[in-house]
C-alpha cells in the first residue's frame, strides 16, 4: 500500500487540513480516515483505515489459518517470528532470514555488515531511496555510512553510470521499486547489466526490496530469481502485504549471524513480536498471490485517469508511469495540494468514492504541481473503466 498517512512525500506538511482548518491536525487526520473507512467504493483497502478493533479481531480469527494460537508466544524470536523468518528465506530463496521490528533498522544493519566485511563504508544509492529521504541521515549519524548517488534522474542507475561512476565504493543499493520516482522499476535485462557492474568493481549487492513483492510481474521472474540477483535483501510487510509491522533480512548463513548480533546492539531484540508476525504470515499466504492481478488492474486504472482528466479538460497532468510498473504510482496536477485534498475529501464524503486521497506540493517537480500516490488492490479489482473515468469527472467538477 502507498504509506502517505505514515510517510508524507518529502517537502509537505505532516498532516494536510483538506478543508478542515478549524481541526487541529490529529482530528484531521482521524477525520480522513473515519471518511475513507466509511466510502462506499475505494480503490484500495489500507491497514491504517481500519479501528484498532477490527484489526485485533481480524487476527484472532485469521491468525490459526497460519500459525498454532494455542501455542505461547515468542520469546525473543522463537515461535511465530522463527517461523516467519523461516517462510520469508524460503520465499525469496536465501538460506537465512532475520527479523527486524522496522525497514530502518534491517538496512542499516545489513549495510553496516557489508561494510565490515568489504572494508569499505560507502554506499552508492539513488538520493531518492529511502534512507535519504525518510531517514534524517541515519546511515551517516548512527552507522557511521557514506553515500554516494551514481545518478539524480528519476530512475534506478544504469550499468554505465554504476560501471563508470567515480567514486570507489563497498555497498550498491538498489530500491524495487523506486517509491519516490513513481514506484518505477527497470527492465529486468538493465536489473542484471546494473548488478553485473556493481560485481565488476568488486561490490555487493543489497536490495532495499521493502516492496520487492509487487515486482514479480513486471519482471517476468519469480521472487527467488529477482531477490537471487542481490547478496541481501530486505522486505517490508506493512507496505504491501498488510501486516501490522516488521521486517526480515534475508542473506547468507553467516551475514544472519551478524546481523542478528547487530540486531540486539541496535535494541532491536524485543521480548514478543507475535502480533506484527502473525500478520506477516498472513500477508505472505493471503496478499502475496493477488499482487500480479492488482498490478494488470492498476494499469487499466492508470490509462482510465488518464483519460478521464483527458475529458474533463484539465490541461495538464501526469501519470507516472505511463503504464505502472507495480499496482502503485503516481499522479501530477498543477493545483494547490491542499485544494486538491479538500476536493478528494469532499468526494469521499459526498458521494461514497474514494478516488484519490492526500494530495502534496510534489518535491521532484516544478513548483506549481501537486503528487498523489494511487494504491489498486483488492475493492479496485471492482472498478472498471467507464468507473474510473466517472470518479474522475466527479473529483474535476469539485475544483476550483
């Protein structure tokens, strides 16, 4: 799922009024959300709309399909976080796997690892990746990491620019997909010539695959032969697959043992994470073998947009991109971000549809745009064209 209630684009406000100033921002946001919960037609069901109680009754009745809930919980990482590791390794086809109570701690992890054992504490990134963008600099302030960017284009770097880039460095990371450029991905032919590059200057390969999950139809290749390319890879299971939180490190034996060892020092060792892992199973059994369908849907939701802002008049606007490459990406409109997410609310509250969601000053584009990131999973498999282009007309005819 796009995450922008939790992780806002960078450049925006924490919390958008959408047309409810007189709201301080967290009942604006409890407002939102009590709105999309309650729209009759949406694209996309998104964990943070739901109560904290139909979340906790979902698991207790969902939770025994994956694991035995007659059996004690974890303790520091048995049970069902063990067997979570234990079926995340086996899905992308690495020996080992750790688990990690969130994406920032796994990475800088897995990187301070390969940078012990290269000799070498650079990273070559994309300066739109996560950890340069939603991090506050943690690599360089806490793990004592220096990154470097063998390109600023508003994609992953090419076999040329990593082959030929100038600075010497231990550690390529590549996001799959590259949420901030669109969730965009390159071709799985320039995927293996980038990882061949890094290879041919001595470096590892680390995947920050928080949604690697969503990949596998755009590549054509199943989990393992995608996550087989890097030597780490780390997972998400809150961003697409619904759980409540957490992520695994997937590497070798030996990396594991590090990694685990950096876990504890990184305070990361909690005493029972079996809710977060539950889910996790969940997400891997029940989310996971849809993700191909909600990816071919967002294409015919994408060209739908497209073509419904086409008839509505608007005279300029961007869908990125043009097709997606995951079931999530992006739209550009030139109006004030805030205009667009009163519009959007209005929508939801007046006719029942949710279309569109938060809207923000886009950071990557003229002055001027605004960004919205469009989730299509399950209700959105119900929309169709004719649907879309009618949401789209309805949400135009609400602007100013």
């Amino acid at each position: 799922m796009a995450d922008s209630e939790l992780h806002p684009l960078p450049g925006s406000t924490a919390d958008t009024p959408g047309g409810t100033p007189e709201k301080t921002p967290e009942q604006a946001r409890q407002h939102r959300l009590a709105v999309y919960r309650g729209a009759k037609r949406r694209l996309a069901d998104q964990t943070v709309d739901h109560t904290l109680k139909r979340r906790l009754t979902a698991l207790l009745a969902d939770g025994a399909e994956v694991y035995d809930l007659d059996e004690a919980g974890d303790i520091y990482g048995n049970g069902a976080v063990a067997e979570l590791e234990r079926r995340t390794a086996e899905a992308l086809g690495f020996p080992a796997a750790a688990f990690f109570p969130t994406g920032t701690m796994a990475q800088q992890v897995a990187l301070r690892c390969w940078a012990s054992r290269t000799g070498d504490p650079t990273v070559a990134l994309h300066p739109m990746s996560h950890p340069e963008v939603h991090e506050r600099n943690a690599f360089s302030e806490v793990s004592g990491l220096r990154t470097v960017h063998p390109t600023d284009g508003p994609r992953l770097p090419t076999a040329d620019e990593v082959r030929g880039f100038e600075e010497p460095f231990g550690t390529l990371m590549l996001e799959l997909p590259l949420r901030e450029a669109g969730y965009v991905l390159p071709t799985w032919d320039e995927l293996v010539a980038v990882v061949e590059a890094a290879r041919e200057r001595d470096a590892v390969v680390h995947f920050d695959g928080a949604r690697i999950w969503e990949t596998t139809a755009h590549f054509g290749r199943s989990l393992p032969e995608i996550a087989g390319l890097a030597d780490s890879v780390y997972v998400s299971f809150y961003k697409t697959l619904g759980g409540l939180s957490g992520a695994v490190l997937v590497g070798s034996e030996s990396l594991i043992e590090q990694a685990r060892t950096w876990r504890h020092r990184y305070g990361g060792q909690l005493f029972q994470q079996f809710p977060a892992a539950l889910t996790g199973l969940l997400g891997l059994r029940e989310t996971l073998p849809e993700l191909p369908a909600y990816v071919a849907h967002a294409k015919v939701v994408a060209k739908a947009i497209g073509e419904g802002l086409t008839e509505a008049g608007v005279p300029w606007f961007r869908v990125n991109p043009e097709p997606p490459h995951t079931h999530e990406f992006q739209v550009w409109l030139p109006y004030d971000a805030e205009v667009l997410s009163a519009a959007a609310l209005r929508q939801a509250e007046e006719t029942g549809v949710c279309l569109f969601r938060r809207w923000f000053p886009n950071p990557w584009g003229p002055a001027g745009l605004a960004v919205t990131e469009v989730t299509v999973n399950a209700p959105g498999l119900a929309w169709t064209a004719d649907d879309v282009r009618a949401a789209v007309a309805d949400f135009v005819r609400l602007l100013p």
